[in-house]
C-alpha cells in the first residue's frame, strides 16, 4: 500500500480549512479506493500540537530527541505523498505549516506535494508559491496540477459544508489524478535510490 496524507495547514479557532479538507477529502476518496494500492489519511495541524521547533540540532542531520519530533517523523515518513491544504495569510501561507514542514528534512524527500489553497481575491496563488520554493529545498516534487478557491466565503454552507463550482472540482480531479501516479513513480525511485551504490 501507499499512503497519501492531507495536511490541514491551519488552526486558528472559526478556520476554514477544515471544511476545506473534508471537501477535498471527499472528491480524492473514491478515486484513491479505485486504485487499490493507495490509502488517504488526514493530519490536522490542530490535533497534532506542535510546539515552534524545538530540536537542539537542524533537522537535516535528523537528530531528533523530542517525542513530538519522533512521532510526526515516523507520520510523514511512512507516507508516499501529500496534499497540503493551505490558507492564504500575508500573501503566503501559514507560520504553522512552516513550522510543520521545518521540523523535519529526509522524510518529506523525494516524495509527491500538492496544494490545495484558499483566500481572497488570489485564491491562495500566493501562499502555493512561497510553498514552491520550500518543499523544492526538501526535494520534493511540487505537481503543477493545484486547486485554487477565490473567495471562498462564498461556497461555505450553514451547515458548515464546502461547494466550490464544477471547476475546482474539476481542478480536485486533476489533481488527485496525478498525486496518485506520482505517489506510485516517486516510491519505485525512492526505492532505486536507496538500492543504488552511494
Ligand atoms: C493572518 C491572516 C492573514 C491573511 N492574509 C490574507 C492574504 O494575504 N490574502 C488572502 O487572500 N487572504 C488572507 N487572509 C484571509 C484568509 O485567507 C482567510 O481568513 C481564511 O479563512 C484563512 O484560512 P483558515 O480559516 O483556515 O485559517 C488572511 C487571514 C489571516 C488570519
């Protein structure tokens, strides 16, 4: 099996990311079952709790000592590829998807990313570019298939559902579609990677 791994990118009380993420959730799931191979997991950002970093050595030389880092460590390192969910703030994205993405190094390498973002006018195109340039120095690959949701106030439901129109939707396919077979490709290099003389 693989395992692709949405990450709700925010937790200020009254977020819409949640909301967001059940959305996306919910379009990904039945595709995701149709493969066979893969299964979805969710990670809030919220529930997990992570404190600021905190680690006495850059997570690049995986030094990790607190039980908190060892833990989201074996989460992201058992999984193949994500869907980040991510809000837009100051023309960017969250100081806790960053601080998410900064504690860890090897575990988010060479393994497929996919932006889900959300804001005004933009629609997020702002924060999925800062998210670029990041998970590139992670080696990561960042698919250029991506949903996007101008104003997104605008398709929240009373009872706290999301409809975004028939082209996000349309984008979510897409989208899914691709971190699927990326998810599979990016695993066999992992793989031929980890087999080749160093
Ligand atoms: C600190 C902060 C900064 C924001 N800056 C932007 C922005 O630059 N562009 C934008 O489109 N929306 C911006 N917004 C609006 C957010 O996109 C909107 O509040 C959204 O609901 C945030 O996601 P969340 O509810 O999951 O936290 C900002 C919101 C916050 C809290």
């Amino acid at each position: 099996m693989h395992t692709i791994r949405i990450i709700i990118g925010s937790t200020r009380p009254e977020r819409v990311g949640p909301a967001v993420a059940q959305w996306i959730e919910e379009i990904a799931r039945p595709l995701v079952e149709a493969a066979g191979d893969i299964q979805l997991e969710v990670t809030d950002l919220k529930e997990l709790g992570l404190p600021f970093l905190d680690e006495p050595s850059p997570p690049v030389f995986g030094r990790y000592t607190q039980p908190h880092t060892l833990a989201w460590a074996d989460t992201v390192a058992a999984t193949d590829g994500f869907i980040f969910v991510a809000p837009e703030y100051n023309h960017s994205y969250s100081a806790v998807l960053k601080n998410a993405i900064d504690f860890l190094n090897r575990e988010w390498h060479h393994k497929p990313v996919a932006f889900v973002a959300y804001g005004g006018h933009a629609g997020g195109t702002r924060a999925t570019e800062h998210l670029r340039s990041v998970v590139g120095e992670l080696r990561m690959y960042d698919l250029s298939e991506m949903v996007l949701i101008p104003h997104y106030w605008e398709y929240l439901n009373a009872d706290g559902g999301f409809g975004p129109p028939d082209a996000q939707r349309q984008a979510a396919e897409a989208l899914v579609a691709q971190i699927i077979h990326w998810t599979r490709v990016m695993r066999r290099g992992r793989e031929e990677l980890a087999r080749a003389p160093q």
